[in-house]
C-alpha cells in the first residue's frame, strides 16, 4: 500500500528543526529501514536549507512543501518552492579525495543528497523549483 | 543539543550528543571557540552521541581543523556514532580528521 504525507515550513532556517519529526514520523508510518530513514532525514535537511538560503532576496514569509511519497520499491521526495530559479545539481563536484587544507567550503550540502539519494532531479514548474529525490528500497 | 567538556593532560574533550543541525552548529562554534582561547593544544569532538550531522556542523569542523592546524594544534573527532562516521566517511573528512584514523 502507498503511504503519502505533506508538511509546508516557512522560510527560517530554525524550521528545518522539523523536518527530523516528520521524516520519522513518516518511516514508521511506511515501516522504513533505519538507514533509509536516516539517509532521507540529511538530504532533506540539506535540500530545504539550500531552498531557505537562497532561494528568495527580499524578507517576506515564503513556505517549502515537502511531499512524500513511499511505494514498495521506493520512496520519492518532493521539495517545492516559489523562490528565483536554483538548480542545486548544477553546484559543482565535491572532490572528497582532496586534502581538506584545500577543499572549498561550499558544496557538502548537495553532494550528501547525491550521496544518500538513488536520483536527484530538479524541474521549473509554474514559477517553482521542485526538488525529487527518490530512495530506492531494500528488496525484501 | 547539549554540549559537555571535559580537561584532559594534553587538551579538552568537548562531548557532544543529539542532532547537529544548523542551530546546533552555531552552538558546538561558540563552544569549539572557547576551547580553542583555553589554550588547549588539542579540541577533542567526542560524537560518540551525535545521532545526526549536516552540513553546517561539518563546515565548523573544518574551519577550527584548519585553524588548529596551522597554529600547530589540532582538532579531531573521537570515537563517531555510526551515523557520523557514515558522514564523515562520505564527505572525505574522516581519514584526515578523526582520531585514530
């Protein structure tokens, strides 16, 4: 059986405090593996930062929808926006070999989703960013 | 996120427990700064009770690491939950930055 939830935050950094609650309250609901639950947790943690970030210049309340989706293969998460345009795939490559005297600072955030995600895609829909990520689950 | 410390001969443990968000980034800062002006010759992250890491906490590692290190001092992560570690492991930190490693 599909299990579906939606949650919406506004545009403050201390909101993303909520995200870990939902994402469990969501993998008990769709009796996900520990590891699948904690991998979707970071990347959503990360991808709703980078939206709250950078997503709008001025200072009004703007709201993230966070949708979820689970099947039986896999779950699929939605992050919308109505912020400018932000494709966080076009971020450039973390080179995780590198000495870390060197490393840039920017960039851990998106390569974490790429990491912990199976698929990472981003659309312009109407005027919004939409963020999948999609988790594919352990066969049983 | 509660932090603790603890002196030890050669610097000061700071034992760090539960989520480290953003929010909590700032907070483990405040604290990695203080020990740093305490004159201790090692920052020891105990993250054996840290059940999550992003980003923002891994920025803050990174800058005192590089701080520590080119005063001729260090700071290093001690003994990482699983979940950490798997972090640490996937960004390329662990090797460089955890104790023992």
């Amino acid at each position: 059986m599909d299990i579906a939830a939606e949650h919406r935050l506004r545009n403050d950094l201390a909101e993303t405090r909520r995200i870990g609650g939902w994402v469990e309250e969501f993998a008990q609901r769709a009796q996900l593996p520990r590891e699948v639950q904690n991998a979707i947790d970071l990347a959503l943690v990360e991808a709703v930062t980078n939206v709250i970030s950078y997503a709008w210049a001025d200072t009004r309340e703007h709201w993230v929808t966070i949708c979820f989706h689970a099947s039986a293969d896999e779950v699929r998460i939605e992050v919308c926006d109505d912020g400018r345009e932000f494709n966080p795939l076009t971020v450039p490559l973390v080179d995780t070999a590198a000495p870390l005297e060197s490393r840039k600072p920017g960039g851990l955030g998106v390569h974490m989703m790429r990491e912990l995600m199976d698929a990472v895609e981003h659309r312009r829909e109407v005027g919004r960013n939409v963020l999948t990520m999609i988790k594919r689950l352990p066969k049983h | 996120m509660p932090i603790t410390k603890k002196a030890l001969p050669d610097g000061l443990e700071l034992f760090v427990s539960g989520r480290v968000d953003g929010a909590a980034a700032n907070e483990l800062e405040i604290q990695v700064l203080e020990a740093i002006r305490t004159g201790a010759k090692t920052v020891y992250v105990n993250l054996a009770d840290a059940t999550f890491l992003c980003s923002a906490g891994l920025r803050v590692l990174l800058q005192y690491w590089r701080q520590m290190k080119g005063a001729g001092r260090s700071l290093l992560v001690a003994n990482p939950s699983p979940e950490v570690n798997s972090v640490l492991t996937m960004t390329g930190f662990r090797d460089q930055m955890v104790e023992g490693t």
